[in-house]
C-alpha cells in the first residue's frame, strides 16, 4: 500500500482515467456528501448540497469547471467553489485531491 494510502483523512475515489470530463459524481465519504468534478485533466471535489437549499449538486450538470445547481441552477466554479451566478452567494467548501499512481483520493483532513 502506498504512503497515500495510508493517512486516514484521505478517502479513495476512483482511478484517475475512471472519472469523466464535466461529469459530477457523488462522493459519500462518511456523513458528508461530496461532488468530484474533472475538468481539463484535473479533478476537484467541493460539498456536494448546494448552499441555496437542499438539493444534491451531483444531479446537475457541469459545463467546463462550472457545476450548476438542478434545483435553481446556482452556478458554481468547481475548482475553488465560488458562486458564478444564482440565488445565492454563499461559496462550497472544498476539498484537496491527491493523486498518486494514477488513482484519486480526496484529503478530508
Ligand atoms: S437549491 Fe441550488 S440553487 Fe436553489
């Protein structure tokens, strides 16, 4: 097992060529509730409830590194989680993604 594989904050996703170009994934690590994008050969993982209401980001759709809300189409930039446009202004968190050996875990420490 890899040094990676070894720190416990660290969540295993999937094999890096596994993960799509713009199609969010729900990523249920524990309790929490995440969307792993991939744009552009690089892979970011952000909260995956929108901060308008409820409604599970992984459900919408994404366009280059933007990840629209299904429910009122909140648009966010997957990369730092910001609010590109909707009804609301409250950012994601985000989250690091290691990659190592061609596979993709996301640091929940
Ligand atoms: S619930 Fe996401 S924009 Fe309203």
């Amino acid at each position: 097992m890899s040094e990676v594989a070894n720190k416990n904050q660290l969540f295993y996703v999937d094999e890096l060529a596994a993960i799509e170009e713009e199609e969010p994934r729900e990523v249920l690590a524990g309790t929490m509730t995440l969307v792993v994008g991939k744009w552009n050969g690089e892979v970011y993982a952000v909260d995956g409830i929108c901060t308008h209401a409820y409604a599970e980001l992984a459900e919408g759709d994404m366009d280059e590194h933007c990840l629209y809300c299904p429910l009122h189409l909140a648009a966010f930039d997957i990369r730092d989680g910001s609010v590109i446009d909707g009804p609301t202004d409250q950012p994601l968190s985000t989250y690091e993604v290691v990659v190592e050996d061609g596979q993709v875990w996301i640091n929940l420490g």
